[in-house]
C-alpha cells in the first residue's frame, strides 16, 4: 500500500520521537497511526456505465456519485473527482460538465481519488430526452388549394439542447 508523501514525512517524525524517562531501564516510543474513517477497500472505485440526459439549460455536471458501481457510495466518495474525455482523449474544457455540444457521443468519464491515485473509468452516452416546442399556427385553406409548407407556411421548432432541428413534409392524399 503506497502512503501519501506528506503521510510518510509525518510518520517518520513520529517514529524517532523517543523519550527517556528518569530511571535508566524505562523508555517508551510514541507511533502515530493516521487511519481513514473508512478501510481503503470500501473507497476502491468501480465505475459503471451512465447515460446523462441533458437538463433545459443544456449544461449538467457528472458527479462522482453518478459514476459509482457498487450499492450505496460510501463517505470517501467525497474524497473523487471526476474528469471527463473526448473521444481523441483529450479533457473537455467543461469537465466535469458536459453540454449540447456532446449529445449523440459517447465520453469517457474518470473517476479519481487524487489522496490515493484510485480510479476507474466509466462511457458516458449524452442525449436530449426533452421535446422541442412546436407552435402551428391555424390556417384555413380553399378546396383545391395547395397545401404544401411553402403556401401554408412552417411551424415554429424551439429546442434549447439541439438548435438544428430538421423538418419534413409529407403529404397522404386519401381518396
């Protein structure tokens, strides 16, 4: 098991703390053990695979918690960070917020606790579950009038996440 550095140092300085009492034959060592509130096995991560759906304002950000694999996330979770990779493995300058830019690819998210050098690796999929807002207006048209989008005109698409929308017309003539 690797001690942190800073650790180390202290351990040493408390190791040679020896101190001699009055009578030639006592003497006594001090030892100072620092032990995390949790044993190191339970703050061993394991990523799982997670699916962001991006909120109204485009930009959310993944939390270690999102990433953790197994049962509840237990206190060191605190302890993570999360950093967030393109596909070319390069860091997004957002990390660990993703944003529209994203959405249909699939990011590599780390999760890592930088006390231990821990870690795991976890795709992040990045999608738009929300609806775009369409507004049709009310248009009244004669019989044999022509009906096509250029005469009747386009609906109004609004939606936040993905700005190009595209729109299709099909006509179904019943007889």
């Amino acid at each position: 098991m690797q001690i942190p550095l800073l650790l180390r140092t202290l351990v040493r300085k408390a190791v040679v703390q020896w101190t001699w009492l009055d009578h030639p034959y006592c003497w006594f060592l001090l030892l100072l053990f620092c032990m995390p509130s949790q044993t190191k096995a339970q703050c061993i991560p394991q990523c799982i695979d997670y699916t962001l759906s991006l909120s109204q304002n485009c930009l959310d950000t993944i939390a270690p918690d999102d990433l953790w694999g197994v049962g509840t996330a237990p206190i060191c979770l605190d302890s993570f960070i999360v950093a967030v990779y393109d596909g070319s493995g390069l860091i997004l300058p957002t990390s660990p917020a993703v944003n529209e830019q994203w959405i249909g690819s699939s990011l590599e998210a780390h999760l890592i606790n930088p006390i231990s050098g821990d870690s795991c690796i976890s795709t992040v999929t990045v999608i738009d579950e929300i609806a775009p807002v369409i507004d049709c207006i009310d248009t009244s048209i004669d019989c044999f009038s022509p009906i096509t989008p250029d005469v009747t005109g386009y609906p109004i698409v609004l939606d936040e996440c993905s700005p190009n929308v595209s729109l299709s017309y099909v006509d179904n003539i019943l007889q």
